[in-house]
C-alpha cells in the first residue's frame, strides 16, 4: 500500500513538471509574438450587388466541373475605422450544387467564396481580402444572407489581419458588416 502511494505521488508530480514545462513554452512563444501594429476593424457597408449565372469572371474564379454556379458582385460605400467613406467591392462565386443544409422550406444554403477590395476615400488605406462562408435565404424567402470568414492577403500599410463578415442581400440592395483586426 505504501508503495502504490509513492508510485501515484511520483506521477503526480512528474505530471506537473510536464504541465509547468508545457506552459512555459506556450508563454515565451506568445510573449514573442509581434503585436505591433495590431488594431481593431469595425466596418459597414451599404451599396448594391447583382447574382448572376455561371462563374464569375472579373477575377476568375472557376466553378468546379459538373457544379452549378452563381456569381454575385457588388459595390459598397463603407464606415468604419481606416476606411470612413471608403468602398467595399467584392465577387463571391456560388455553388448551387450540394443542396445539403435546408432552410426550413424555402431552400439551401450553399458554400460560397471569393474575393474583396477595400479602400478609403483618399486610396491611402487599402485591403485586398479573401472570404469564405455560407450563403442563405432567410427562411420567410426575402433576403439571402452570407456568413464567413476573411483573411487579408494584400495591401498598403497593412500586412495581414482576419475576421467575421456577414451580408444581405434583398434585390439589389446590399449591406455588409466586417469585423476583426488587421495589422
């Protein structure tokens, strides 16, 4: 009995020196980490956008073979940190294929991605983003959503920074919110 109580003190406290060497390494690898620069990205959008047939073309972005696409475009005036008063424009190519995650009766939300350009009234302030997500109909049928993800890829005065974006879409009105953090 002794000695069972002296071989589960010794994990004991091999466990915790494993714990403490652990979090020593996660602490001096997060406190190297260059937070210079890092800020905080708050923007809204509203502007128009237009879904149509095929993939989208300006840039290209190919719809995969035996897929159906959809691309929809867009054009932002934006608020926001960095950019107040600036513009939004973006192509997101969707895939109408996989009609695998209903919305009530009304239809599908299906994956979608593409690619964004922000810029501030004066163009000293600039974004190039990818973004992906889901787009949804709502489920009384008069709006399409978009919930995803961006990353910035390019840009002046900003070398990278990721986030949330979501979107409507009712007729030709868009409306956009970016939130996240660039650096």
């Amino acid at each position: 009995m002794i000695v069972r109580k002296n071989r589960c003190k010794g994990m004991w406290i091999s466990s915790l020196w494993l714990a403490a060497v652990l979090l020593s390494f996660a602490t001096s690898a997060f406190a190297a980490a260059n937070t210079s620069g890092l800020i905080s990205l708050t923007l809204q959008g509203v502007g128009t956008g237009a879904l149509s047939a095929g993939a989208c073309t300006q840039p290209s972005i190919p719809c995969p073979l035996g897929h159906t696409c959809r691309c929809l475009t867009g054009a932002q005036t934006i608020v926001g940190n960095k950019f107040n008063g600036g513009s939004l424009t973006f192509e997101l190519s969707v895939d109408t294929t996989d009609a695998t995650l209903p919305i009530s009766t009304t239809s599908s939300c299906f994956a979608a991605g593409g690619f964004a350009m922000i810029a501030s009234t004066n163009g000293k302030n600039t974004l190039s983003i990818d973004i992906t997500g889901l787009s949804c109909p709502t489920v009384g049928g008069s709006a399409q959503t978009f919930n995803g993800t961006y990353v910035v890829t390019g840009g002046t005065n900003f070398n990278g920074g990721t986030g949330a974006v979501s979107a409507s879409f009712v007729g030709a009105a868009t409306r956009s919110s970016l939130n996240g953090n660039l650096q």
